[in-house]
C-alpha cells in the first residue's frame, strides 16, 4: 500500500512541473523575451518540498538556440553576483548577445559571457532532507528540471516521468489518437 501511495506521491510531483513548464515562454520565438515571463526556475523548489537549493545561490537559465533545436541549460550562481548575472542572463536569452562565435554550444557560451568559476551545475548545490520522497523529487528534478521551451531536435529529449498505470492508459491513448490522426483515421 505505501508503495501505491508514493507511486502516486512521485507522478504528482512530476505533472505539477510539467505543468507548470508550460508557463515558461516559447524562447525559440524572435519575438518572446524571457524577462517578461512569470516563469522561475527557483519555483521548482516550491512544487519539490523535500529538495532545496544551497544557501547563498541562485538558479536560472540561458536558452541555447542552435540550429537544429533549442532549449535550456540550467544554471546556479552566487547571490552576491545575482544583478550581474540576471542582466547578463536577460541579454542572452532576448537575443541581445550574440553567441554564434562561440559555435552555439552552451558550454563555450556560458565560458564566453559569464564568469565560469562563477557558475556550477545546480544539481551539485541540490540538497535532500534524507527521506525517500526528497531523493524520488531529486530524480524528478534532474529528469525534468530542462524540460521546457524544446524546439525542433531537443524535443528527442522530451521526458515523461510514468509512476501510476494511470499515467501509462494517458500515453498509450494520446499515442494512439496521434497515430490514427496521422494515418488519416486508419489503425493498423
């Protein structure tokens, strides 16, 4: 019975930040600024109660356009540097910046305009309370934490999080539908 409870536990953590992704703005677009978005990384940690981000550091992130996709790479810096890096962070991502002389890889790009002893991997400053549910959040975390605004090839990467049959009966009848659609209304 515990575990039917966690199962569930764990597919509603998941769904709340798939949901709440779909807030985060569609950055591959000219015309969308992040600046202008109530979408924050940071509310993650509102939605997984049992994870929490180390003192003294502040998470965002940059959306990388490449050729062949887009989407974003995750980032913590240190609060005493939080004005600088949020005006850098907005100029990138609204485009102000160009990166295209760093080969548009997010690596190159973050050595490029941030300080990059500055910057860390935000999983590495993600701190558990001990329990069960705070290392299933934490797995929930690094799966999904990059799971919005994916554009053309990134979305090979687009993740389901399936804890509760539930979850699976939704996938296979959206994945049906979306084959009959596409067969013009034939199942093979």
């Amino acid at each position: 019975m515990k575990s039917k409870n966690l199962a569930k536990k764990t597919q509603s953590w998941a769904n709340k930040i798939k949901t709440y992704q779909k807030k985060a703005p569609n950055l591959f677009n000219e015309d969308v600024e992040k600046s202008a978005s109530e979408f924050r990384i940071d509310h993650y940690f509102d939605i997984l109660d049992r994870v929490e981000l180390e003192k003294g550091w502040q998470v965002d992130y940059l959306y990388i356009q490449e050729r062949i996709g887009g989407g974003p790479v995750i980032i913590a810096y240190p609060d005493s540097k939080k004005e600088e890096y949020k005006e850098l962070i907005n100029k990138i991502n609204d485009k102000e910046l160009d990166y295209n002389s760093c080969d548009s890889d997010s690596e190159n790009i973050i050595h490029t305009f941030l300080n990059y002893d500055d910057v860390d991997n935000y999983l590495n400053l993600v701190r558990l309370d001990g329990s069960k549910e705070s290392y299933l959040q934490f797995v929930i975390l690094a799966a999904l934490g990059s799971q919005f605004s994916l554009f053309w090839h990134a979305l090979y990467s687009d993740h389901e999080f399936v804890c509760t049959s539930e979850k699976a009966d939704k996938i296979i009848d959206r994945e049906t539908e979306t084959l009959i659609d596409y067969n013009c209304g034939y199942v093979y």
